[in-house]
C-alpha cells in the first residue's frame, strides 16, 4: 500500500485546515485543547454547540456514504481530518458515540426508515447517544447481559428492564442503544436484541459515577419498563448478538481515530515537560520518548493500512491488532507522563482533586485497555479469528 497522500489529499487538508483555523474562533476560542482525556467534563454545552458548528461546515460524519450526508472520505482522508483537528487543538468530541458507532451501524442494518429518522440527527449534532452493553454481571463477556425486552401483544411495544454500567455521557445523551434479552429462557448470545431507547422517559434513571479523575462522564442507567417502540429494534427480536457485534468492530476499528491523532498533542506535552524540568537529560527518559513516537508513526500507518475494510463493521485479519495495539501505546505514554514528571506528579493542579492533564491522561488511559474488549479479549480474538488457532475452552 502507498503509505503517502495524493495531491488531491493534501488539497484536502489544506480545505480542512482552513476552515479550523476560520472557525475554532471567537466564542469557540476557548475549547481549543479541551475535553480530553480526564477533562471531558469541561464545556460540555459549548461543546455540543461545536458539534453543531461542524455539522453546518460538514465536517460531521465525513466518513459516512454520500446518500447519507456524509462525504465518502477515504481513510487516508480521515487521518488527515483528525490530524488537522488535532494540530488545531480541536475539542473532544461529543458526538462521536452517534456518529462512528449508531451511525455506521444503522447504515448497515437499519431500515430506510430507522436511517431516516435517526441519521440526520446524528449528522446535525442534534442527537446524541449513548451505548447500552454492559452490565454488572455482564461486560467482557456480553453475552451474559440480563436485562430483558418483553413486547406488548397489543401495542407493539417493547417494555425494557435491568441495569447497564459504565455507560458514557448518558447525562448528556438523547438516546442509547440497548442490548436485552428478548427471548425468555435463553443463554447466550441467542434470544438478544438490539434497541434504540430514547432516555427521557419516566422508566430511565441514569446515577454517575465518579471517578478517579474526578470527573463522571461514565454512568449507570436503569431501566424500569422503559418503552421502546416496535419500530425502533434493529434487525429482528433475535439478530441483536449479530448487530452488537458489528457496532463492537467499528468500535475497534475506525471510531477511534480521532482521539489517536489526538495522542501527537499529548506527547507534545510531555516533551515540553521534559525539557522543562530536566527529564529529557536522562538517557532513559529521552530513549523512551523516542519509542513512543515512533510507535505513533506505526499507529498512524496502521490505520491507513488495515482500516479500509468493509461498511458492516468486519475487520480484517490484520487490523485484529489495532485496538490492542493503540490501548497498549496509550497506557504506556500515561506512565511515561508520570515519569518525566517525577514528584510533581503526586501534586493536584488544584483543589477539588483538579488534575493537570498528563495526570488525567494517565488515569483515563487505564480505560483504554478494557472498553471495546479488555487487551485479554482482543488477544482471543487475534489468537482465534486472526491466526485460525483452536479456540479457547469455555465451560
């Protein structure tokens, strides 16, 4: 594969640049490098009025097929776009649960009807989602999920009830999507479903959860005869399992791109802190800041090599590593942001457990390594599904 960009992508980033540099201004000024790991609490309405921003400039969903409002960007086309928005200091993204998971997966298994009523939102930074998968007694193993859909012979409608765990931005979020046991007696990934739930709704209850970094964005939701209508099941009362699992490779595979362009700002960072305290005078310290950014370049061509895979959220073999690959990277620049700091390091920025953001970015890194798959699933799958080896032993 040619690992260099056409002319025609360079003109690209030149258009994306531009319109960064014109409108990440004024009263959108002060979110430049905010809402990142650890500080994804801070202008959370200002942020959402960015989605907007973008949404009325299209540069929302640029990844998604033309018919469907997107621009039918290439790959390499969104490395660039997340590179630029990172070399801009581009906010975090609020949108990009709807937009890199619900979105893709609705163009691949929704109804025309579900795509038409569900996608403009997404696009227009209107909606905003949330994922429903884990649950007490069920996150790696998904298939354990208990929660339970139950239909209304008459009314069609589907009454939800359980809990789910660790579910981000549901404070902020319009709608979730819900796997739930939708056949009585089953076990497994048999008799699931696959629900879109909108939240603001007398029979959901979301309880943050704080935590470490002192922020809250993960949350429980609980479900107590929550409606869903009939028309809102993707796939059918039983497809669920298959439908999950498309929206977990999009998880793995393309949806997070954005937050690794923006890794380039956090080595920065930590480059500056070296030469700022002395750090970067250590051998050890300079040898392991060189690896981090090479192993950055070997994310950056990894992405536009294995990433150009099918629209039904499959991955290829070879891009069975990129998750495991990029969530090892990242914990491991968290502790080496830790270890240019030295002491400094165990000091808060401020009262009320305020974290600098290499301290966030530490701690949140952790998480890296187990949304989306723990690093230990994403090796089952590599060992299974990548190399053909026996599968492990389930009793």
């Amino acid at each position: 594969m040619n690992l260099r960009f056409s002319e025609a992508d360079e003109q690209f980033r030149s258009e994306v640049a531009a319109w960064l540099e014109a409108n990440l201004s004024g009263e959108f000024a002060q979110l430049r490098h905010r809402g990142g790991p650890g500080d994804e609490h801070s202008f959370v309405e200002e942020r959402k009025a960015w989605e907007q921003k973008l949404a009325r400039g299209g540069w929302t969903c640029i990844g998604w097929p033309t018919e469907h409002g997107g621009r039918a960007a290439s790959i390499e086309q969104q490395v660039i776009f997340n590179e630029e928005y990172a070399r801009a200091g581009g906010p975090g993204r609020i949108g990009h649960i709807g937009e890199t998971l619900m979105g893709p997966t609705l163009i691949a298994y929704g109804s025309a009807e579900q795509q038409a009523r569900y996608l403009p939102g997404i696009r227009e930074g209107r909606d905003f989602w949330c994922q429903g998968y884990s649950e007490p007694a069920a996150g790696s193993d998904l298939a354990n999920v208990k929660t339970r859909a139950e239909q209304d012979s008459q009314s069609g409608q589907w009454r939800i009830n359980g809990q789910k765990v660790w579910t981000s931005w549901a404070t902020e979020s319009d709608f979730c999507f819900v796997v739930a046991r939708t056949l009585a007696g089953s076990v497994g990934h048999k008799g699931l479903g696959f629900f879109m739930v909108k939240l603001d709704q007398p029979g959901v209850s979301v309880r943050p959860i704080e935590q470490l970094t002192g922020s809250a964005e993960f949350n429980e939701v609980f479900f107590d005869d929550a409606v869903c209508e009939a028309a809102d099941l993707v796939g059918g009362p039983e497809q669920g399992w298959q439908v999950a699992m498309a929206l977990l490779g999009f998880e793995r595979g393309v949806s997070t791109l954005g937050q690794q362009m923006l890794f380039q700002n956090e080595l920065d960072e930590i480059v500056s802190a070296a030469k700022a305290n002395g750090a970067d005078r250590d051998a050890t310290i300079r040898q392991r800041i060189a690896d981090a950014h090479i192993g950055l370049r070997i994310m950056r061509y990894n992405s536009m090599r294995m990433l150009a895979g099918g629209d039904d959220g499959s991955l290829s073999k070879e891009a069975m590593i990129y998750k495991l690959y990029w969530s090892s990277w990242h914990r491991n620049l968290g502790n080496l942001a830790m270890d240019v700091l030295g002491a400094e390091a165990q000091l808060l920025a401020g009262e009320d457990y305020q974290l600098s953001r290499l301290q966030g970015l530490f701690l949140y890194s952790r998480a890296d390594t187990i949304y989306g798959g723990t690093n230990q699933i994403q090796r089952n799958l590599i060992a299974e599904r990548a190399l053909g080896m026996p599968r492990e032993p389930r009793g």
